[in-house]
C-alpha cells in the first residue's frame, strides 16, 4: 500500500507525528519513507509492507496529512503503475524531460576512442540540434583480450567537450560502484559542463549489488537494459532494485533478446515490448537498435535494418533511442560493424521525427475511438 502525503509535508509537524505513530504500531507492517524533492514542491510517499491486506483504504485515508492511498500489487512496488494514472510518468535531469509522453534520441559513440572522434561527434549533435549523447568509457567485452574502454582516464575531455557542444546528458555504462565515483570527479574537476545517465548494461541487469550502489546514490538518473537471457518480468524486478533504494528516476531499455530465432539480427529484436513496460510500469522506454541488429545491412527498401526497427520502436511509443555513430566505423574499437555514419545523422533523425508523428496520429486515433464509444 502507498500512501501519498498532501505536497510539502513537514515532517516536525504533530500531524505527521501522529501518522507515523498510527502506522508504525500497526501489527506485522513495515513503513518505508520515500521524499522526491522537486522544483515546486516535495512529496513524501510511505509504502506500507507486510500484511496490509487487514487494513481498508478508508480508515488510512482518514489518517492526518494523507492526500491519497494506493493499494499495490507485489510487484514493481516503486514504479510500478498499479491501475493509478496520477502518480509522475517522467522526470526532469539537467533540464532535459524523460517521460512516457515525450522522446529524446541519444546517438553517440559505442566506446570512447579519442578526442577528436569524440568532438567530431558531439559537433556534429550540436549542428543537429541534439542535446544528449552516449559515449561508452567502461566497456563490459566478451574477450578479455580485447579493448576495455579508456574508463576514468577519457572522462575529462568527454566532459568538457560536452560542455564546449552543449550537451545535457551523457548516457555511459558502469560496470562497478567505484566508476560512479570516477564519474562525479571528472565532473567535479571540469566544472559539471553537463550531466550523466549511468546505464547498467544488458550483462550487469541482474548483478544486485551494483544495482543497490547504483539506486543509492540519487545525483544520477538510470538507464538500465533489459537481460538478454531473462524474462521481462526478471528485468522489470532489476529496475525496481534501482528504485526500492532509493533512486526512481529510472529508463527502462530493450536491447533486443539472445537467441539464434533473430537471425541474422545480432538480437532477436523485442520493440514490441515498449507499450507491455509502459502498461506495466511507469518508466519511460528506450529502445538500442545498435544492439539489436548489430549491423549496416540494408533491406531493399533503401532503409537500413537498424532504422527499420527504429521506427517500429517509435512508431509504439518509445520514449528514447539509444544508437552507435562513428566518425570512421572501420576505425571504431568497438561495434564499428553496426555504426551509422555522421552524414546519416539527419537523415536518421528525420525518420525518428516521422515515426513520432505517426505514433502521435495514432494516439489522437485512439483517444478519438475511446471517446465515441
Ligand atoms: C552498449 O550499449 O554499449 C552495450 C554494451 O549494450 P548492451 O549492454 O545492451 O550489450
Ligand atoms: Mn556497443
């Protein structure tokens, strides 16, 4: 059960005293705090666990300072939509909006080779006007052997070329705890020329400890992969670990599913799982058509696989679209194979900006059927 407290609460009041004192002695119940301080106001949500099957809506509505009450199902506690419309599908983070409702493209390099790929590349957004990014420093390889990312030591020059570019947000790959330190140094040290989505990679969805690290610290929102061997109840379990600690602020990726059925596909794509996450959920929804297709094939169409399934991604309401670009893709460290080419940039965006409005036209079709009905 969620109880939602009336905006700017303060917890020194009697009233509040009161509340938890009603709750706390409630037999076999725990009471867990969760504070979201916005811009306007601050909003504190108590999630009662245990065995609140005993207790009506009404006698804890009635309770001093409850604005509203949800009952939960067991899953997805935190953000989970539990059959309630009202509660926040999106949230702000340096200034750029991440919801259900809208979409942000974060094309970037896979793996961050040098400078000058790096400025070529954030030049190129700027001249797009694009204001998010992926650049990968620590880079999770199949192959001991093979190149593991430049890790902490690329960050400064990422950052401030960022700045120098103005881009917002940086979505980058942790692979330890210890990188989100690296990461709020660099940041500390080039001025915050501009912000970071720590993205937990499709390898590390179920790796728990990092995932509590990660949902501890709330200075960074969260993008985290689907599994590629698990369900998608098992993912959607990962992320609420990010939230259950703390930190709610958090996209949801599908990356496409390991199996040989999605051959030739690297992945078997699975972007018709962007509207069951955000029928389940209220997490925004990326779709990684990099990851999924892993390649520049092309159908006869003149399309490239890559932006076909782009499109059928937006096209369902995706809400970001995590993709590979590089300078010179034969010079890429890694995943140079499936990299789209800068002069492809706005050529890709532009389909974006047609799936999306077809997405939209569908939406208004929709809303305009549920009316007549
Ligand atoms: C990536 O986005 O660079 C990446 C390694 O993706 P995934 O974890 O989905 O394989
Ligand atoms: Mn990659």
């Amino acid at each position: 059960m969620i109880v939602i407290l009336k905006p700017n609460t303060d917890r020194n009041s009697d009233e509040y005293r009161q509340l938890m004192n009603t709750l706390e002695n409630l037999p076999n119940i725990k009471v867990r705090l969760h504070e979201e301080v916005g811009t306007q106001q601050t909003l504190t949500e108590l999630y009662l666990v245990g065995d609140t099957a005993a207790l009506t809506l009404e006698e804890i509505q009635n309770l001093p300072t409850v604005e509203r009450v949800v009952r939960i199902s067991q899953e997805y506690r935190v953000l989970g939509r539990h059959k309630d419309e009202s509660r926040p599908t999106h949230f702000e983070y340096n200034g750029v909006r991440f919801g259900q409702d809208n979409l942000n493209v974060f094309a970037g390099l896979c793996a961050v080779d040098n400078p000058e790929h790096v400025e070529i590349m954030m030049r190129a957004l700027q001249e797009h006007g694009q204001l998010c990014t992926r650049m990968g420093a620590y880079k999770p390889r199949t192959n001991p052997y093979s190149f593991q990312g430049h890790g902490k030591d690329c960050l400064p020059y990422v950052f401030e070329l960022a700045g120098k570019y103005g881009i917002k947000v940086i979505a980058m790959e942790i692979t330890h705890e210890q990188h989100i330190v690296e990461i709020q140094d660099a940041l500390k040290s080039t001025g915050d020329p501009t912000g970071v989505l720590l993205q937990i990679g499709t390898r590390n969805t179920q790796n728990f400890e990092l995932l509590k690290a990660v949902g501890r610290q709330k200075q960074f929102p969260v993008l985290i992969k689907r599994g590629f061997g698990i369900t998608l109840e098992e993912s959607l379990n990962a992320a609420e670990y990010l939230a259950s600690e703390g930190n709610r602020n958090v996209i949801f990726a599908l990356r496409g599913m390991k199996t040989n059925m999605g051959d030739p596909h690297r992945n078997f794509v699975d972007f018709s799982h962007v509207p069951v996450v955000k029928r389940l959920t209220r997490m925004p929804v990326c779709i990684d058509p990099s990851h999924s297709v892993g390649s520049r094939e092309q159908a006869p169409d003149g399309l490239l696989d890559v932006m076909h399934v782009t499109a059928q991604g937006v096209i369902a309401g995706a809400n970001m679209v995590l993709a590979d670009f590089h300078p010179v893709p034969e010079k890429a460290l890694v995943d140079g194979p499936q990299a789209l080419l800068l002069k492809e940039l706005p050529y890709f965006l532009e389909d974006i900006r047609i799936a999306r409005e077809a997405y939209e036209k569908r939406v208004a079709l929709a809303k305009d059927f549920h009316q007549k009905k």
